[in-house]
C-alpha cells in the first residue's frame, strides 16, 4: 500500500511515542493505518534521549505532537529543507547582499517561475469555463510584486489575467510593474464589493500574492475579505509562496476564512507552513540559489531539469 497523505516521508516520527522512528513508510503497518495512515513500516525505538532543538507541530486537526524534521524526503528520494521565517529573511538578504541581485531582478525570476508553474498544473486547454480567466490578488509588499510579474507572463502564455491590487503602489518599483501590465492591457479590479456574485462565473483560477514570508498574524481588516472570497470560493486558489494568512512557520490560523489553496508555489525554498499543505500541486521555484548559499545554510533542495524554472515537489496523482 502507498503511503500518500502526507507525500510519502523515508523519515517520519511515531505519534505515539517521539522516540520512534519509523523509516519505511511506503508499506503502511496496520498499527497505525486507522489514525495516521501515512506512517507505517516498522517502527524502531533508537533512542530514548529527547531530541533536543526541535519543536513539535500538530499534524491535521489531531492532537499528537510529534518533533519536526526539517528536512523531509519527498517521493523520488527528493529532499527538501523548510525554512523558518528568520532564515527566510536572511537568505533573501544574502542574496541581495552578497551575491548582488536586485530585487527586481529576483521578483522577475520568481513570478515567472510562478507563470510556468500554473502554466504546467493548469494548462489553457483545461480551463474551459472562462477560456483562461485568472484573477491575481497582489499584496503591497513584495509578494504583490510577485504577483505582478506572474500577471504579465500568464498574459505573454495567452491566459486573460485581472488584477486586484489593494493598494496604490509608493515604491517606484511597484509603479514601474503596474505600468507594464497596463501596457499589455491587463484590467486592474478597484473594487470587488460589486464583483463578488460574478466572480465565480468569471474565472478559472485565483492567485493569491497578498502576503509573503514576512507576514505576521493577525490580517489586517482590509484584506480579510479578500481572504474571505478566495476561501469561499470554489475556484481553485493558487499561492506563491506562503498562503495568505497563514503563519509562516506554523501553518493554517483557526479562523473561520482559512485559505485552502489548490497550489503552491514555493519560492527559495520552501518555508515551514508547506508542510501544512494539503493541496494538488507543490512547486518550487524561484531557481537562482547559487550553489555556496546552499552549502552556507546546508539547504537541501532538489535538481532542476534542463532549462526548468520550476520543479513539481508534489502532486495528488503521486498519491494515488
């Protein structure tokens, strides 16, 4: 039996007891199939000393705790690091930094890592209800700028993007990026409270670029209801980066209007809430790690292919 609730781990903690590791989870052991199906193996006890340093995060709604790997090995041996929210922060500044790469230069690569992204798991030829719609809801910051970016390659690929930016842009940069969207004729949406009957009738997807690794709860008032027309809605819901409103490093907030996005887009690396993540599609993307910050930080991040911008980490067809 294939192991696919949570992407089929080589190594994973026992609910049940920290101190067990189970390391072959793709045979499922009927000791833990009826609570937590996606461990299973045989279960080894390797130490009895707590493992010290990691912090233990709730899986699902269920009340086990068991510690965090920060690492964890997707299908195909992949491994991925997850990266907290401080060490986000001072890999972007590195990059910035050291390596001297503006930030215009990496929001460009990011948001069209994002377009190639949503180009592979939602081709033109499969969205058939609104030939191609997409509306992009762009935060002020950074995020937003991703946003942006994404907008302008959806519409070079031949998708019809919309923009919803919910704030006017100070920053010459955000201006610079509006202006060109503007040039290829993307409509910009100023306001929803007439639009949100239609919305579902009007697109295929949303794309949810509020808010990036530097959010911290609680949303402001003038983006929850944002937040509320994506989490209503059934239009599937793509995030780049960090589904808007949750917390960076320990996922969804109990809140009634909890995003559930259909995608993500990890950009960098991925950030501790990915391992929350419940939908069809986990990409990565954003590739222009060079190699000495990955040995710096000891990332382990997978091979891109050939010439790829993006790389799928995983898929609900990998589960079946």
């Amino acid at each position: 039996m294939q192991c696919y609730s949570e992407s089929c781990f080589r190594l994973c903690f026992c609910p049940n007891d920290p101190y067990v590791i189970i390391t072959n989870t793709c045979s499922c052991s009927p000791k833990f199939r009826g609570t937590f199906h996606q461990f299973g193996g045989n279960a080894t006890k390797t130490s009895k000393s707590p493992l010290i340093g990691i912090r233990p995060f709730t899986l699902f709604s269920q009340k086990y705790h068991f510690p965090c790997i920060r690492t964890r090995y997707l299908f195909s041996n992949m491994a991925v690091s997850y990266l907290s929210q401080v060490e986000a922060q001072q890999v972007d500044n590195e990059l910035f930094t050291e390596y001297a790469f503006s930030v215009d230069q990496l929001m460009e690569l990011a948001g069209l890592s994002c377009a190639v992204a949503i180009n592979k798991a939602y081709p033109l030829n499969k969205l058939t209800k609104s030939n191609g719609s997409v509306l992009v809801f762009c935060g002020p910051g950074n995020n937003g700028g991703d946003g942006l970016v994404c907008a302008r390659h959806l519409k070079m690929f031949g998708y019809k993007p919309s923009i919803h930016y919910s704030r006017n842009p100070t920053k010459q940069l955000y201006k610079n990026l509006v202006i060109q969207c503007e040039k290829m004729d993307i409509p910009f949406l100023s306001d929803l409270t007439n639009e949100t009957v239609n919305l579902s009738q009007s697109y295929d997807l949303f794309i949810d670029a509020l808010f990036g690794f530097g959010f911290k709860p609680p949303v402001s008032l003038e983006f929850k209801s944002i937040l509320q027309i994506m989490s209503t809605s059934q239009i599937p819901v793509i995030s780049i980066d960090v589904p808007s409103g949750w917390n960076v490093e320990t996922g969804p907030l109990d809140s009634e209007n909890n995003l559930k996005p259909d995608c993500l887009i990890s950009l960098t690396a991925p950030k501790l809430c990915a391992q929350f993540f419940q939908g069809q599609y986990h990409f990565l993307g954003g590739r222009f790690v060079p190699d000495a910050l990955m040995k710096k930080y000891k990332l382990k991040l997978p091979t891109y292919p050939s010439h790829e911008l993006c790389v799928l980490l995983n898929s609900s067809d990998d589960k079946k």
